[in-house]
C-alpha cells in the first residue's frame, strides 16, 4: 500500500530539479527521522526524473559497509544507465585505488593521492555527462557512507556552479551525526539545500486513512491511529496492515481501537533495527523500565553514558517512538522487550528492581522487576514483596499479589516469615482457585505443629481442609485451639477465638467436629466480631426459628462488613440466616451488593459462593428459573474440582428446581456428576441427598428417595444437628411413606418434627403441616392446609404454596366441595406459572376436573386488583382461598356484614360474579395478609 504523497517536500525536489535542467547544478539534502518516509521520497524523486529522460546513478549506505572504500561510488557507477564505456572508465579509476600487496615491483601510493586521482577522474567524466544530458545522483542512508566516497562527494560539489547535474542525498536526522565534518563542508555550498521530513500530523493519517475508507470514518479512526503510531509512517502501514487482515477475517470495517499484531510488531523491528547498537540499547531500556525510564536510570541500567542516553533518547522522539519520554504504546514496549534474550531481560529486570529501590520508588513498583525477573537477590526483596503483595490486595489486583507472595515463598528462609506468607498466598489464591491453594495446606499444617504460625490461624488452615474433604487433618489441625496443648496454652473465654465460640461455628459449617451445637441459649455473639455474630444469627435461626434477634445480628453483620477472607464465611452466615428466618427477599438485595463487589474486586470464588446462596434464595421464594439461573452461573465460575466438598450446595439448589419445573432429564444429568465422597460428610451433602431424594420422589423412585431421606436423618442426629430448618427429612420421609400408603408412620414423624427446635418458622411449620394434612383424615385436612397456606404465603415460598393450594383444592374436591376446589386449582395454577412450576401443579391436579379450570381464560373487564383498597384485598384474598364470611370475619376481626359489603364492591370493581373467578382476577402479591392473619394456629409440640 502507498502512502499519502509528500507533496510540498516533493514538489520542492521538482522545482530545484527543473533549475537542474536549465543548467544551475544543485545540491539537496534530505533528512527525517528512522522511517520518516524518505527512502520512498527519494525512490519516487528518482523513478519520476528517469522518466522525464535524465541520467539517474542511485547508491544506499549500509552500516556493514562504512568501512569498504569508495563503496557507495561502486553502487552509482554501476546502479543506472551509465554507458558501458564510462562504466569501464570509471571502473579502471576505481581499480587504481585499490593495493595489491602481492604486487612487490608495484610502487606504493598513499591513501589521499588515489582518492585524488579517482575524484578527478570520476569528477570529470560526471561533468561531461552533464553538458550532454541531466545527471541525477540519489543516495540515500548517507549516514553510513565510506570516507573516500564522501570526500569524492565534497570534492564534485565544490566544482558544481554550473551543469545539469543534480546530487540528492538522504540521511536520517540524529542527534549527533556521524560525519559533522562531512555536514559542515557541505552546507557551505552555495547551491546545497536542506528538506527536512516530519513525521505525519493528524491531517495527513486522515488522508492516508481516507484512502481506505470514507471520509467521515478517517476522522473518526485518524487521532487513535496517529497516537498509537506517533505519525511514524512505517509504523502506520503496520496499524492500517493489521486492521485490513482483522477486515478480510470478516469484521465490517477498520476499528476505532487500533490493531496492533504481526505487522505492527514487525514495523517496530524494522525501525529498532535501523539504529545504532547503543540506541537499541537504550530503547531496551526504556522497555524495561517503563514509567520509571529516565536518561540516569537507564544509563545506570544499560551501563552507557548519561549524555549518550539523551542522544538516543532524543533520536527515538524524533521517530515518534517516544512520548514524553517513554515508550509510546504497550505493543512498542512488549516488542522491545522480546528482542531482548531471556537470560539478559532477567539481569536487567533484576538491576532495574536495585535501582528503583535505591531511589526510593515505591515498593509495589520493584515488586513488579523482582516477580519478572523471577528471582531475588538477598532477604530484603522478601520484605519488598510482601509489603507489594499488601498494597496490590489493597487495590484488587490478586494476581500480582499472589506473584509477589509465591516469589517471597521461594525465596524466604526464615520458617516463620516463610509460613506466614504461605498462608497469606494461600488465602489469595484460594479467591480465584481453591484448587491451586490446596497445595499448600500440608506444608502449612506442618508449620502450624512446628509453631511457626499462630494458633487462630488454625481455624484458616481447618477450613481448607473440610472444603477439600480433608476432615480428619482438619479435626487435628483444630486440636491447637484446645486448651490443654494448645499453641498458645490456655486461653479466656473472652478470647474471639476460644473453642467455646468457635464450636457452633465450625460446627455448623462442617458437621463433625468434637461439640455438639449448644442448646442452652448459649449462642450470642460477640460484639464487634463479625464471625462469631453471624454464627450465633444463623444458629438462632436454626434452633430458636425465625425471630427479631437473629434478623438484627445478621443485619448487622451485612451492614457492617466489608468483604475480605476473613468476613466471607460471616456474610455468608448472615445471608442464610435471613433465609431460614423467612426473611429471603431481605438477604436478596444483600446477596447483589455482595456478588457486585466480588466480581469488582476479582474474587471469583467469593463470586460463585454469593451466587450459590443467590441460588438458595430464589429457590426459597419459589422463583425456579431463576434459582436455576444463578446455581448454573455459581457452577460455571469455578470448576467443580474447586468447589470441593461446597458442590453439593449449588448442584442441591440446580436438582431441586429442574425438578419443581418437571425437568427431570435434565436433573438426573445432574447425578451424573461426580461428587467428593467426603462431601457426604458435610452439610453440603445433606442438602444433596436432600434434593436428590426429591428427583427421585418425583420419578417415582420411592425405594431410592427413602433411602436418602433416611441417610439425611442418620447423619444429622449422628452429628447432633437435627435441625427441621436445616433439612426437614422426616417431612421427607413421610412424603414417602405416604406414597406407600403408611399414613400412621408418617404422622408420627411429621409430629415429631413439629416438636423440634426450630421448626417454629412459617416455612418449615407450613411444610410440615401440609405433610401432616396429607396423613390426615379427609375432613381434618382442610383445616390443617389452610394453615399451611397462611404460613406459606407468609413465607415466600411459591413452590411450597404451590404444593399446599394443589393438596387442599384435592381435599375440598374428595369432600364433594367442588367450587372450592376448582378456586383453589385455579389459584395454585396461577401461581405455578409465576414460579415456573406448572408440570408440578398439573402433576398434583391431573386427578381432578379443576384442572380444566385452572387453565382457563381470566375474566376480562373491570378494573385491576390494584383498584381495590387493602380492607377489599385482604377479604377478596381469602375468599379466594375458600374461607367463609363468618371465617373471613373472625379472622379479619369485623362483622359478616362488612365482609359481605366488601365482597360487594369487589365482585364490581373486579367485575366477577362468584367466588370461584377471584383467583383469576387477583395476583399472587395480593394475597398478603396481616400479621395476625398468617400467625401459627397449630400450638408447637401439640398433638395432630
């Protein structure tokens, strides 16, 4: 592709070649920085006068050839038309220049004298030309020309006042030039005439863009282009080269965003490549150095003089290399530095890191010459990484610290220092790839026994271990914290870290450990100690049920924290928390703030937890396409090997709501999976066995589903973690057996379990009494699943609710009551499709004729729900539900006859005229009742 012509520079070389022609011989010297365009100009100079008929010589200087005599006049004697008489003229005056030591009878001639005679003769010869035709010498790159041929050159100009003869010569612009003697002589002549190149402006990369494009485009691409390329016109074709392979590969157009690959970078080479060896030296330098390259670092660094440097530095500005000094691009700098072999880049990346220590730079910035060079020279460096490590966890950029850390590890040979920076490196890596942390948990185990660490960070080191299955190492390791022999030998009760705290936590967290959860009350937190607060909020929750203090202390912890590795298990506590105090829609803004942070500050790990437990929510609201949603997002983050024992949480969520959705191909491709045997020992693998035993329920794999119901209930009373709120296996259980017809049985679990700490929530309780309606009687069942209604609707949870209003339209169906059932289908219908549970709903009604009902069209006219007022909501609500006047007004506390007004002004505003039309007219939202409507009715631990 040719570039945008030069044209005042060449119209400039026309006009002194038409004096040229009229017979005034001229001299003109070009001069431009490295790949500034002048070889092209000359070439087109010499193409465009070889046509008009003129005589045209060219020669090029080469740096491996200064130092052959009279080299360049070789190339214009025989790089042109020349006759080949002249050429043998001029090739006897050459020859004579040129000594034959073998010759003995040969009479020596100095060096001057022969140069003399060929200027002479070659002088003459040129001249005579002249008189008959124009002669055009161009010779470019004069820079590196020999000595002879520049005095030969000196000596036809000083005789040039008259004659067609032109000479052109190009050179690059440098600081210092190499022959300042060569420079001087020739500027004095008269007719000599200087042309000096710039790099391209803006306009001029929008002219040579507009080539390619329209003009508009070429405005818009021009100042990128021109920043990345410094107008650098060798540079540009690679830009412009890069961008047209990217637009043959299919993209539409140029991009705004310059493409700098293969051309680009072989651009950079062809410039690099054309300087002298002390300014690549220097450009290494500034690569190396980067925003800290100044003229006395980077001499210190490439071991040339300061003033040289600047020399150099001064000639690489001048090629658009440089912008205020440094390297102007990423692509330029990486290009640099590849040129530079991998033994001396470490050396110099390791002298680099010793100087900008010396002057005082900040640490993270020798930091970053230590990890590339990939090894440290004393102890110091150690202190320098990790205070680097510090600052780049302070600013989010985990990698690097985590580089930092893995070289000070190496390079440590203090075994306490080395232990705290392995454990510090491990929690690091453990945000991205709990997999890669996990090799460094025996040495860490090893350090902790040996008593190079401290003893709370034993509960670090256990947590780990349980989350790769290693419960046993984690059991020992947690023996430090004891208070016979452990670390740090006895400690208070006031101590955050004293076992009597730690226990429930670490209890809860990974079942197993040697004390049961408390029961006497004994589960407050510790004020300003997030950990052991969050721990006592979701051990409240579990055992005490849903209640304001352990809403407040997990509010708390949510409002106070800030996310680090030490707070994520507490956020995590106080997320679950809220979710087993029914307060789900609480923790799900919570969870977006948390997810958005970890992804902000790269924590991936962090990310794919806060997903999980978004996962969980969604779920506990009975929105499955949701929670489906997020559990595959949780999954995809990490891969399942870093998930460790924590898999099953995510892959139970996943199970439990492609099973709600009727998905059941796609959730038995989820048991597929294969999961840590050691997960089994954990509360993940409750909830797993808990989700797989629904799948299995659903398909009508009875055997299966009781065998892990069961397997749920052996585990948790084995650990001392019989917690309905946690997994409600005896609801479970009696599901089963309810499906083999052992109604008996399974009342005596479900009451069981009813009686059980913390099944006082309206969740749990709701279930449990909608499994206990289904051991019931025909006539008791109403009753019971009205409750659970209530409770459910209270709750949050859709799905549930789902279950509940399918179970009671069936019982008001076998009770002959078929309005009420068909109500009731209707409602459950509605609500499945806002949950995305219909195959659930229809599977729980396809015994029934309401089901042709639910599917039904919604009444249209009227105004919508929102027009009613909340006294209207609140009757229409549970008069849809199928209560009574009477039942609407002992729970309203108002009289049959405000009812029946209230139902008047309903039916007209939602223009229905029975009852049975209200669940197609009202939302789900509308269904929310008082607090003393959706209250527990079923006294706890009461017989059924």
């Amino acid at each position: 592709m040719a570039f945008v012509e030069r044209c005042t520079e060449m119209a400039r070389l026309r006009e002194l070649f038409a004096q040229t022609e009229q017979g005034r011989a001229q001299t003109v010297v070009i001069s431009g920085a490295v790949a500034s365009g002048k070889t092209e100009l000359l070439h087109t100079f010499a193409e465009e006068t070889a046509r008009s008929g003129a005589l045209v010589l060219t020669a090029t200087g080469a740096r491996a050839e200064s130092g052959l005599a009279l080299g360049v006049i070789c190339q214009l004697v025989h790089n042109g038309d020349l006759p080949p008489d002249l050429v043998q003229q001029a090739d006897s005056l050459l020859n004579q220049s040129i000594q034959h030591p073998e010759d003995p009878e040969r009479e020596p001639v100095t060096l001057q004298q022969t140069s003399a005679k060929v200027a002479r003769g070659l002088s003459t010869m040129l001249l005579e030309l002249a008189a008959e035709r124009s002669v055009v010498l161009v010779i470019d790159d004069i820079q590196y020309a020999d000595g002879p041929s520049l005095q030969f050159l000196l000596y036809l100009m000083r005789r040039l006042t008259n004659g067609r003869l032109m000479v052109v010569l190009g050179e690059c612009a440098v600081a210092h030039p190499s022959h300042p003697t060569f420079h001087a002589e020739l500027l004095r002549q008269r007719n000599c005439h200087r042309v000096r190149l710039q790099l391209l402006s803006p306009q001029g990369v929008r002219e040579l863009l507009a080539e390619l494009t329209d003009e508009d485009t070429a405005g818009r691409l021009a100042p990128a282009y021109h920043q990345v390329s410094g107008g650098n016109p060798l540079l540009l074709r690679g830009l412009v080269e890069d961008g047209m392979v990217r637009l043959a590969g299919g993209t539409e157009a140029l991009s705004t965003r310059p493409i700098t690959e293969e051309s680009f970078q072989q651009a950079v080479l062809a410039c690099l490549y054309r300087w002298d060896s002390t300014t690549i030296r220097t450009a290494h330098g500034l690569a190396v150095l980067g925003r800290w390259a100044t003229p006395p670092l980077v001499a210190a660094l490439v071991d040339v003089k300061a003033a040289r440097v600047e020399q150099s530095v001064a000639d690489l500005a001048r090629s658009g290399f440089l912008t205020d000094g440094r390297l102007r691009h990423p692509a330029v700098t990486a290009t640099v530095l590849g040129t530079i072999g991998l033994e001396e880049r470490t050396r110099m990346h390791g002298r680099a890191a010793e100087l900008l220590h010396d002057n005082g730079v900040r640490e993270t910035d020798v930091a970053e010459h230590l990890v590339a060079a990939g090894r440290i020279r004393d102890q110091k460096d150690v202190s320098v990484l990790r205070n680097a490590a510090v600052q780049a966890l302070a600013e989010d950029h985990v990698d690097f610290a985590v580089e930092c850390l893995t070289l000070a590890c190496a390079g440590c040979t203090d075994e306490r220092q080395r232990a705290a920076l392995t454990l510090t490196l491990t929690r690091l890596e453990w945000r991205t790839r709990p997999s890669a942390a996990a090799r460094h948990l025996t040495p860490l185990t090893e350090a902790l026994r040996a008593g190079h660490l401290e003893s709370e960070d034993a509960v670090t080191i256990a947590d780990y271990l349980f989350w790769h299955g290693r419960a046993d190492e984690a059991r020992a390791v947690l023996g430090v914290l004891g208070t016979d022999g452990g670390a740090s030998g006895p400690r208070s009760v006031t101590d955050p870290y004293h076992p009597g705290h730690l226990q429930p936590w670490m209890h809860l967290s990974r079942p197993g450990t040697p004390q049961a959860l408390p029961r006497d009350g004994r589960h407050g937190g510790i004020p300003g100690h997030v950990g052991l607060t969050a721990s006592a909020a979701l051990t409240s929750a579990l055992i005490d049920g849903p209640g304001e203090k352990a809403i407040g202390w997990a509010e708390q912890v949510l409002a106070d924290c800030t996310l680090s590795d030490c707070t994520v298990a507490a956020v995590q506590s106080a997320l679950y928390a809220l979710i087993h105090c029914d307060r789900a829609a609480k923790a799900a803004p919570w969870c977006h703030v948390f997810i958005a942070e970890a992804r902000a500050r790269q924590a991936t790990t962090w990310e794919a937890l806060f997903k999980g437990v978004r996962a969980e929510i969604a779920l506990r609201q009975g929105d499955l396409p949701t929670a489906a949603r997020w559990a595959e997002e949780a999954l995809s983050l990490i891969s399942p090997r870093c998930w460790g024992v924590a898999v099953g949480e995510p892959l139970a969520v996943l199970l439990l709501a492609r099973t709600a959705m009727g998905r059941h191909e796609e959730a038995a491709q989820l048991l597929r999976h294969v999961v840590p045997d050691a997960m089994f020992e954990t509360r993940f693998g409750l909830k797993y066995l808990h989700a797989r035993g629904h799948h299995h329920l659903a398909v009508g794999r009875l055997q299966a589903a009781l065998a892990d119901f069961r397997r749920c209930g052996e585990l948790m009373r084995e650990w001392s973690l019989d917690l309905p709120a946690l997994v409600p296996w005896r609801s479970d259980v009696a599901r089963v057996q309810l499906a083999l017809n052992q109604r008996e049985a399974a009342r005596e679990l479900v009451t069981e379990e009813l009686a059980l700490p913390g099944a006082t929530g309206a969740r749990s309780r709701g279930v449990a009494l909608r499994v206990l309606a289904a051991a019931r009687d025909l006539k008791q069942r109403p009753l019971l699943l009205r409750e659970a209604v209530d409770l459910l609707q209270a709750a949050g949870d859709r799905v549930e609710l789902v279950r509940a209003l399918a179970e009671l339209s069936r019982a008001h169906h076998g009770l002959g009551e078929f309005n009420r059932a068909r109500m009731m289908g209707r409602r459950a219908m509605q609500v499945a499709k806002d949950c995305g549970a219909e195959e659930l709903c229809r599977q729980l009604l396809a015994d029934q004729d309401v089901a042709d009902g639910a599917d039904g069209g919604e009444a249209h006219g009227g105004e919508s729900a929102e027009a009613l007022s909340d006294a209207e909501r609140r009757v229409a609500a549970l008069a849809a539900m199928g209560h009574t006047n009477r039942e609407i007004g002992s729970r309203l506390y108002i009289t049959v006859s405000t009812v029946e007004q209230h139902l008047t002004r309903v039916y007209r505003k939602l223009d229905v005229t029975r009852r049975t039309d209200l669940p197609l007219r009202l939302k789900d939202g509308d269904y929310s009742l008082p607090q003393q409507v959706a209250a527990e009715r079923w006294p706890v631990g009461a017989e059924a």
